[in-house]
C-alpha cells in the first residue's frame, strides 16, 4: 500500500463485489489501480489524483475491490523502470491482485515492446490489464487484440510527439537560441531566448581558466573556489568535473553547437582562443607528452586527510557505542 495516506483505501462494507467462482468457492476481485505523470504541471484528467479517482470509479462500477494503488509521479514513459511500476511487478508476481486499472495506456507504457512484453508477464501471472478510457480487457482475445492495436497507436503518436520536437528544436537551434532555462555559467539568457554574456559570470570563467593555468589540477581549482566561498551557477560546491565542464565547452569561445546546428557566434565569445587551447593543452598533456602528474598541494592534501581521520574518528565512536549496548 502507498505511504501517501489519501491514497489509502479500503473497499466499502456495502460495496456490491463481483467474484468469480472456482470448485464451487466464490473469490473476490481484487484491482490495482496505476497512475503516472510525466510532469509536476500536467492537469485535470492527467493528474493523479484524477487518474486514480477514474479508477475507482471503473472498480465500483465492475464491482471490484480495490487493493493496491501505485503511482509514479514526473516520471517518463519511454522505459518501464519506474520505482512504482517495478513495485506493482513484483507485487502481481506474488498474486496480491488480480487485475491493473489504468486511465488510458500512454499512462502505463509508451513503447509497444513494453508493452506487449508486461501484457504477456502479466498473463503468466494470470493478472489481466484494464484501461478506463479505451474499454480494453486483456482477459479476453478481443480485448488483447485492442490492447496492442491501441498500443500501437500510442507509440506512433508518441514518435510523432519527439520528431515535432526535434524539429522545434533545430528551428531554435538555427535562430542561435538556448533550448532552456538553465544558460551556462558567463551567461543569461534574454527574452528572445539568446545567450547574453554576463561580466560579473564572465569574470568568473576568466578566473577558473587562469587558475587552472597556475595550479594545473582541476581538483585544486575547485579546492581553491571552495575556500573563497565561490558556488556554481546552481549554488553548489565546485567539483573537479564542474570546473572540467567550463575548462572544455566551446561556447566560451562562441562556437554554439545545439541540435545538430554548430555555428560560431561572436557575441557569445567570453575567452580568446590563446587561453582556450592553452587550457586544453594543458588539460591533455599527460596523454600528449607522457608527463609525471604532480603531487597534491599541502594545504589540499591537509583536508584530505582531516576528512579521512575525522571519519574514521565518527567510525571509532559509533563501534563504541555499539559495544556499550
């Protein structure tokens, strides 16, 4: 059951059940309904709790009894390794159900080989699937027929869906627009959706290159960064691969390469081509010249290891307290 507890329920005293009847013994039948989002904004009939409240109804109307719900929330339908799905796998290997109630089947899979695939894993479970908008019932022929030609139909919808996409978004790309809302360090982004460079971020960038000149090790560079108090342009700790990322995107140069479009832009230019390859020549240079890496700064190395024995002091007293129980 959901640890959400709006979402737990038990079937009324006074609901009419259907059973089934097997040598003579009446069984009840038990549903699980799924529900999925793709996005935090999706609204009315793809929201959860509209998808779970259809459900309901479809149970109520079959006369079944729901057991389970599970929903996976902002998460894509490209591939079926969804936490809750998952769940609601192994849930109906061990036969705690014995149907699946979903709103419509772009909910449940979006590629007919998944879905063609958790059909027939579910049949040898003998757990039927049930869609409430398309009136699909897999416990009969009919039924599995609909389920993949639907399925087949969804999946076509949902290529169509990404080659729109595609193409909206090289017709972006060709403007020299940034994709999203999230531009790189050095830059904003304006109404029209182009890089703008940003002298306080600029600076920054100019800052890390040149370090890395000075000090030759990315890890030093964000040591250095970390002690001034300086954050990523997400307000995180600076890492070696976060200062690798600035050292080696070319867009710092202007060279913008986006959905297959790869233009040079002058006004996105933030470091000259001098430092640029500099930076890079020397990021490589252990492939190139065979060169000895250098040792870790003392002052880095210090941290290093007042990390190192201030675990293993936190390991000694958590032994400690384990021996005094």
């Amino acid at each position: 059951m959901l640890k959400n507890a709006k979402y737990i329920d038990e079937a009324p005293i006074n609901a009419t059940i259907s059973q089934q009847t097997i040598n003579g013994k009446a069984l009840v039948v038990r549903a699980a309904l799924y529900a999925r989002t793709s996005s935090p904004n999706q609204r009315f009939n793809y929201s959860i709790d509209e998808q779970i409240a259809c459900g309901r109804k479809y149970a109520e109307q079959r006369g079944w009894i729901v057991t389970h719900i599970f929903f996976d929330e902002s998460e894509r339908a490209e591939t079926i390794d969804r936490p809750k799905f998952q769940l609601m796998l192994q849930k109906a290997k061990s036969g705690c159900f014995d149907v699946i109630i979903f709103w419509r089947i772009d909910r449940f899979c979006r590629s007919l080989v998944d879905l063609v695939s958790v059909e027939r894993l579910l049949r040898e479970y003998k757990v039927g699937l049930c869609s409430v908008t398309e009136h699909i019932d897999t416990s009969t022929s009919v039924g599995r027929f609909n389920f993949r030609s639907i399925g087949s139909v969804a999946e076509l919808e949902a290529e169509l869906i990404g080659e729109r996409a595609r193409m909206g978004l090289h017709a972006l790309a060709k403007k020299h627009r940034w994709p999203n809302g999230r531009p790189p360090l050095g830059y904003e982004r304006s109404s029209e959706g182009r890089l703008k460079v940003s002298r306080k971020e600029a600076e920054l960038v100019w800052k890390i290159a040149r370090t890395y000149l000075c000090e030759k090790s990315m890890p030093h560079v964000a040591f250095l960064l970390n002690n001034e108090g300086i954050l990523t342009k997400k307000g995180k700790r600076w890492t070696a691969a976060a200062v690798r990322d600035i050292l080696t995107d070319e867009i710092y140069v202007g060279i913008y390469e986006v959905a297959s479009v790869r233009d040079y832009v002058q006004e996105y230019r933030i470091l000259d081509d001098r430092t640029f390859i500099a930076v890079n020549e020397t990021r490589l240079r252990y492939k190139t010249k065979g060169n000895r890496k250098s040792s870790i700064p003392k002052d880095r190395k210090s941290e290093k290891i007042e990390k190192m024995f201030g675990k293993y002091l936190e390991l000694l007293k958590g032994m400690n307290n384990g021996n005094s129980n």
